[in-house]
C-alpha cells in the first residue's frame, strides 16, 4: 500500500475541525485525521507493505521547464507551495510521527510524492494498493499486475476501487491510456492548459482511435486525416509545440533515485519512546491507540 501522503494530510486538514487540538493549543487536526486514516485503511485492506510518500519538491524544475504554468497559481512567496497557516507545523509532526511508527516515509529531492510512487510502484512485483485524492495517478492502473488506485474522492471509509474497467468506463479510454488522455484533456487544477478546444469526449475519442498520444502524433505529423474529429487535426497542430514537452510532465515517473527502505508494515512502534512523547505533546493517545490496534503485532 502507497500512500499520497500529502493528498491524504490536506485531506484531514479540510475533514477534521481545526478546533482539534494539543493540549497547548496548536491545531493537530491533520496529525489525528491521518493517523486515523492510517488506521482504517490497515485495518480494512490488511496491507503487509507500506510507505508514506513525501513531497521533497510539490513542483518540480524539470516540470517548470517544460511547461511554466505548472502549478503557478498555488505558489505562495518564491516558489514555496501555498499551504495554509496552520497546516505548516503539522506537517514535521507527521513525520516524526510515522518515523517513530517505523512506516517507511521516502521522498526524493526533486521529485513529488507521484513519482515516489511510480517508481515503487514500477520495482513491486505484488499487488499495489494506490491511496489518493489525485486523478494523475489514474495512469499507473495496470490489471496484469495489479496495481489499482483507493481514490478518496468520497471519503477513506468510502473509497473508489480504480481499475482498468473503472477508467475505461469513467473516461471511455483505454484502461491504461489516462496520462495520454489527460495530457490532451489538460488539468487547470494543475496549471496544464491541454489543447484549447479538446474536451474530454474529443480527447477520449482521438486516444481510443490512435491507441496513445505518441500515435497520434505520428498520424498528425504525417498529414493523416482520417480519424481526427472535425476542427480536432487544426487545434492539435496548433498546440504541437505544448504536446512535444506535455508527456514529461504529465507522466510520473519510474525512476526516482530513492534510498533502501524497508517497506514491512510494522508489528510494534520502532521507536516507543518517541512515540510516547508525541502522543503526550500533540494529545494523540486515542488515535495512536486506534493505529497501534490494527498493527500485526
């Protein structure tokens, strides 16, 4: 089981009230909603492998490169992304937290949280539970293997089973063909414009008669024009230019340098001592106990 552990912590931040508090008063609403979520995702999918993913870098130098506007509307000062006040200093304790646990948290400097998971996802050989609030890892669906996404769409305890048929039906594509799709379809939520005048139905189309985005490509590049939708084959080679960088920023990638980590679901605390302390400074005795509970040991 992977988990978009930021996807999952802005997700409690907005879920729980932030009148849940420490006994001094600092708002520790994402630390408890997580761990609670931690707790009922174990406990209903019984994983024997997991890792909190980490953002070490929410927008990427390669992605900006490639296309500016990525994620622009949600930088804050400099390039720092903008996060509400009090969600900033949950942020540490969550990790200390999950360290003192002993759920392996693994991020890589210049990467997202997506990527992590791509490239776990790419070394597993089992199956691979995918948990997220984030469409783009959609694309990482794969029945052969399995790898399907818990989408949290409706809630942790009402989360959506992603699979290839899932897709396929949602978007009417292939089940495998989301980041193609996507990349034509755009996502303003992430400062990807898409192809101006490609919606989703002529984007699922184009994909569904070309197979993927590169043999589409190939057809516009050669002066195919059987198969584009009417007005599709002018919009697509006015937005050539935006295809030819889109992919790498779309697709999440499989190769993250990332540090040898052991990915064993915990039976007991690694770390007891801190974990008292933690709970006895944030006020997270109840949630702690709830996690600890569905632990293998």
């Amino acid at each position: 089981m992977l988990l978009d552990t930021p996807s999952l912590y802005f997700r409690a931040f907005y879920g729980v009230p932030d009148s849940v508090t420490a006994p001094d008063g600092m708002p520790v609403n994402a630390v408890r909603g997580l761990i609670d979520m931690i707790a009922t995702l174990v406990r209903a999918h019984s994983p024997t492998r997991m890792a909190a993913t980490m953002d070490a870098d929410w927008r990427p130098a390669f992605r900006v490169a490639a296309i500016p506007t990525y994620k622009a509307h949600r930088v804050a000062q400099g390039d720092e992304e903008e996060v509400p006040d009090t969600l900033v200093p949950q942020i540490p304790v969550i990790e200390q937290v999950l360290d003192a646990l002993g759920i392996a948290r693994l991020e890589a400097p210049g990467f997202e949280a997506d990527d992590v998971i791509g490239t776990l996802t790419h070394r597993e050989d089992g199956p691979v539970d995918i948990v997220t609030g984030d469409r783009d890892l959609f694309q990482l669906v794969d029945d052969a293997r399995p790898v399907r996404v818990l989408y949290t769409a409706r809630g942790i305890r009402n989360l959506q089973i992603v699979d290839e048929a899932f897709v396929a039906g949602k978007y009417g594509i292939p089940g495998r063909a989301y980041a193609d799709f996507a990349t034509l379809r755009g996502d303003p939520s992430d400062g990807l414009p898409g192809v101006a005048g490609v919606g989703e139905k002529t984007a699922a189309s184009l994909i569904t008669r070309f197979g993927s985005l590169e043999a589409l490509l190939a057809a516009l590049d050669a002066g195919v024009t059987e198969g584009f939708p009417a007005g599709s084959r002018t919009r697509l080679s006015a937005a050539r230019d935006y295809l030819s960088v889109a992919p790498a920023v779309v697709e999440v990638s499989s190769e993250v340098p990332l540090p040898a980590a052991d990915l064993a679901l915990p039976g007991k605390p690694r770390d007891p001592e801190a974990l008292v302390r933690l709970a006895d400074r944030y006020g997270l005795d109840s949630p702690l106990n709830r996690l600890l509970d569905t632990l293998p040991g």
